[in-house]
C-alpha cells in the first residue's frame, strides 16, 4: 500500500496529466530532493525556489490570476506565518472582485508534531487557516483521503490549503488507490528515486484512477451510539483504538467521524451524530485557546443543548508557546491516547 506522501505525489502527478496543472514548486520541492518529505519527487512540473515563502505564496496567486493552476509548497506550515496578509488577499480576490478573480491554486503545508520537530517544526495551523474566509482547508488522515483529496483540491476553482499531518507521511494505508500496483516493492522501484545519484533517474508512473473526495464531507470511520468523537488527521487512528478499547470493556459504541476537511466542514454528519449519540468528544492537536473545535463545541451547544446527555468536551493542545524538543515535552503539550481514554471515558460515564 502507497503512503501518504506517496499518494500526494500520484495525485499531483495526475494533476499534472489530466488536470492542467502547470506548477509545482517550493523551497527544495524539485530535483533532486523532491520535498523533504518526498511528496514532488519526479514530478514534471516541480521547481524550487528561493528561501521566501512570501515570494512562494506571491509567485502562486500571480500564476493563478494570470490564469495558470499552481501547487504551491511551504515546507512546513510553521513557517507560513509571516504570509497571512497574502493568505488573506488570496482568499478575498473572488470576493471582492465579484467573482471576476477567481484563483485557482492549492497550496499544501505539512501541519501538527508527531515528529520530535522541536520549536520550528511542529506547529498546527489549522485553528488559524479557518480563520482565512475564501479558502477552503483540508487534512486528510490516510493516504486514499490524501488521494482523492488532492485531486478535488486542483479541481477546485477556489484557493484549497492542504495540510498533511507530518506524523503521517511515511505511514502506509489500508488500501489501495485507484490504479496503485498491488505490490508496494514496485510502486516504490516505480515512483521512489534512488538514494544517491539521481542525475538520470525518471519515475516510471502508473496510470492513476480519478477518484476526487469532495471537499465538505465527512467520514464515519467507526459507527457508534453511545457518543462520539469528532477529530481529523493523525487523530482518527488514534480515536479509534480507543473507542475500540473502552468498547470491549462494555462502556459501548463511540462513533468516531473524520471531518476530513476544516472548512466547510461537514456539520450535517457531526449534527446527526450527536442527535444520535447526545455525548461528544472534539479532538485536535492545535492550541486549546481558540481551537477550531470551540467553535464546533459552540454550534453544539446552540443546537443540541436540549438533547445533550452529557456537557460536551474538548480536547486539544496546550496553550505553550512551542512544543520541545524533548519527547516528553512534546508528549505533554498535545493530546495522547492516554488523555483520549481519560476523556472518553468520562464522557461515556457521566451520569445524565
């Protein structure tokens, strides 16, 4: 089975086959590296450039309004920070031009810890991306949903921000993307260049299947009744091993739903749930100070105050300033399993 970065690297690939992508670029997203993360290795179109992810983000609405489809690359999403200002023209260009500007362009960024990446590489960004009114945000928790996800993302005539979660990249799926050779060793002899001497090396692509996720929709990865939890990313997996713990001790079923995209995000599913269930857990690594879960938290409250059954929680980073360097600096700061299952089961065991 293709990871994650692997599967970004075929969807971009498609983009650039079928889809009119005509750029791919970012600081050593090109030859030789391919991206720190491998995710642009061999790609046609792929190019570096300089160290200024202001130029990057410029560069990109500039193709985009002179009617191009760029793929920007900022290798981390720590350092998209200091580009919010262009972040925020990009967004609004369709707006405030009545729709005579539209910007077709995807700009993807690794997001959240998980790899012991210290101050400077495992920051989350997704509270401050839904900040960001003209994009539309997507993170996706396994490499079929990186896939489908990419390819709806170039297909998109708005601006799409596409977040890998980092501890994820290198981490095989369950299943098989469309047109993926069955056997991994010929995938990776296919499309993984060599350690060492690439000068003469081309990726031999298979041929990819169209198979776009729609942005804005949720999946339930794990069916429950007794209550739910509402995460995305790295923390899908994380959510199921313990909804399917807590079950097998007999505290019940806990639906565990993958919003799969930040905005829009797929309120009529997390709504449906929680009708079902009465009892809801958010989850995300990001800062507990304005987390986009709060927001969520807050819809549920408006809307299914009345037939809660347990006061609904939210479980995310702490407020610090960065994550350490450290391991259990970096396991402190930001939700483990073991501070899921304190959670989850207190809500399941609340009295109502």
């Amino acid at each position: 089975m293709a990871n994650m970065a692997q599967a970004i690297r075929l969807a971009l690939h498609y983009g650039e086959k079928h889809l009119g992508v005509t750029d791919i670029f970012g600081e050593d997203v090109g030859a030789p590296l391919g991206g720190v993360f491998t995710c642009t290795q061999g790609l046609a179109t792929a190019w570096n450039t300089p160290l200024d992810e202001r130029g990057i983000i410029g560069t990109a609405i500039g193709l985009a309004l002179a009617g191009q489809k760029p793929v920007a690359e900022i290798q981390f999403c720590d350092y998209i920070f200091n580009t919010i200002d262009l972040l925020k023209l990009a967004g609004n260009s369709c707006w405030t031009s009545n729709g005579e500007f539209p910007l077709s362009m995807v700009v993807m960024t690794p997001s959240g810890a998980g790899i012991h990446g210290a101050p400077y590489h495992s920051h989350s960004f997704d509270a401050i991306a839904s900040h960001l009114p003209g994009w539309k945000i997507v993170l996706p928790s396994t490499p079929v949903d990186a896939y489908g996800l990419m390819l709806a993302a170039i297909e998109d005539p708005n601006p799409v921000l596409f977040m890998a979660p980092k501890a994820l990249l290198r981490i095989k799926g369950e299943e098989l993307l469309p047109g993926e050779p069955a056997d991994e060793k010929e995938l990776k002899e296919m499309i993984d260049a060599p350690i060492g001497d690439r000068g003469q090396w081309k990726a031999r692509w298979p041929e990819m299947g169209h198979a776009p996720i729609r942005i804005g929709e949720a999946r339930t990865v794990r069916e429950g009744g007794r209550a739910t939890i509402v995460t995305y990313g790295r923390y899908v997996k994380l959510a199921r091993n313990v909804a399917d713990r807590l079950a097998a001790e007999g505290l019940g079923e806990t639906e565990v739903i993958d919003l799969r995209t930040i905005y829009p995000y797929d309120w009529r599913a997390i709504s449906a749930s929680i009708a079902k269930t009465g009892r809801v857990l958010f989850l995300n690594e990001d800062t507990e100070i304005t987390n986009f879960g709060e927001h969520l938290l807050r819809r549920t409250i408006e809307e299914h105050y009345y037939t809660l059954r347990a006061r609904p929680r939210l479980l995310a980073g702490l407020h610090v300033p960065v994550i350490g360097l450290a391991p259990p600096l970096e396991e402190a700061s930001i939700p483990q399993e073991t501070d899921i299952e304190r959670e989850l089961r207190a809500l399941l065991t609340e009295k109502t």
